[in-house]
C-alpha cells in the first residue's frame, strides 16, 4: 500500500510574479483570475479544498500559476509563477 504525499504542505515558489490579484480578470469567481501580463489563468489554491487543489496541481504537474494565502505569516499574498513561461 502506497501512502500519498500531500502536495499543498510541499508547494514552493519558483518564480515569485509582482501581478496584483485584484487587478486580473475574474473567470471562475475568487478561484481564477486570468493575468493580461502572462497571458496564463491563475488559480487561487486558497480558495479551493485540498483535494481540489492537490488534484489541479497533480494534473499540471505543478507547471502553472497559482496564489496561495498563508495565514500562518500575517494573510500575505502570493502569485507564484511556474518558471516555465
């Protein structure tokens, strides 16, 4: 039997991006906003289940943009961008 290895808990920036969130077009409500500047759809992790997000990044690979909340560090904003644009 195989254990599985939660994604969120392991996700790292590798490419920090300056787009505001705010500021990008809304497609799917608070769950993706697409960014004029990439020309990519970002998905906001923190607005989804684990399961729903672990299963978004096993289905790209982790080769996408997301944003991510982290209440453990004061609610600080992140877009973390794939690094391969």
């Amino acid at each position: 039997m195989s254990s599985v290895i939660p994604l969120l808990s392991n996700v790292q920036v590798a490419a920090p991006c300056s787009a505001l969130w705010n500021e990008m077009e809304a497609v799917d409500g608070d769950r993706v906003h697409f960014c004029g500047g990439c020309k990519k759809n970002v998905y906001n992790l923190s607005a989804m289940t684990q399961t729903d997000a672990e299963g978004l990044l096993r289905k790209h690979e982790g080769h996408l943009c997301v944003r991510r909340t982290y209440p453990l560090m004061g609610s600080l904003d992140s877009v973390a961008v794939d690094n391969k644009r």
